[in-house]
C-alpha cells in the first residue's frame, strides 16, 4: 500500500511504554516516531461563551512508513496483544504516555486501521 505524503506528517513524538520498577521507580521504553500528525485542536468546542479546549489531541501514524528508534536501533510496532517488552518493539494502549512539543498526554483510546489482510496500516491514537 502507498504511503500518505510526509509533508502531511510533520511531527515527531516520543512512546513511553512502562516496562515495570527498578528500585520501585517506573522504568519505560521510550521511542522515538517521526513523520506523524498530531492534532491538538481535536478537542476544541465552540459553546455559547467562546471556544472551549478540553485538552485532547489525535495522533495518527501510517505504519507504511514507520520511522522509530530506540537508543539509535530501529523500533517496529507491534499490537498490545503481542507486546512482550522487548527492545526494538513498541505499542501503543491505553494509559502510555505520548511526549509532544515537551507537553505529556496519555493514550485514552488507540485505533488500529488495517487492509484487507489483516495486517495494521494506521494507527489513530487519542490522547487526554
């Protein structure tokens, strides 16, 4: 499948997956993901009073064209069902945090899109 233009995704942002505690501090893996989109007015509504903004962006990333990179190795996607915490991989479910223009939003809702065989083509992420 073709990718979608870069000029589309400008973006990049950081994937921080919890791995578990060391020395009861959380541990993550974090990721590095270039060319994607995120939208930070998505959450805005216009009500009587002006424009309201309930702090809620979207994150898509087309996986046709996956840049990610952990400590300079290159990180491929994987669903959270088959997630094992290795390095190289990373995921994307409820309660990770998403590290955008230094501001930390955390993954409320992840939408996968795939083809016709299966395989995950966008993923759509919604983030609080």
């Amino acid at each position: 499948m073709q990718k979608s233009p870069r000029i589309l995704r400008p973006d990049t942002v950081v994937v921080k997956n919890p791995v578990g505690e060391i020395d009861f501090k959380a541990s993550y893996l974090e990721t590095k993901i270039k060319y994607v989109r995120v939208d930070t007015s998505y959450g805005i509504k216009q009500s009587k009073r002006g424009i309201d903004s309930d702090d809620n962006a979207v994150l898509v990333i087309d996986l046709n064209d996956l840049v990610a990179v952990q400590d300079e190795e290159i990180a491929e996607f994987v669903d959270a069902d088959n997630f094992n915490m290795e390095p190289g991989t990373f995921t994307l479910s409820g309660g990770d945090t998403i590290i955008f223009n230094n501001r930390e939003y955390t993954v409320n809702k992840v939408n996968t899109k795939r083809n016709l065989s299966g395989a995950p083509v966008f993923v759509e992420v919604y983030l609080k």
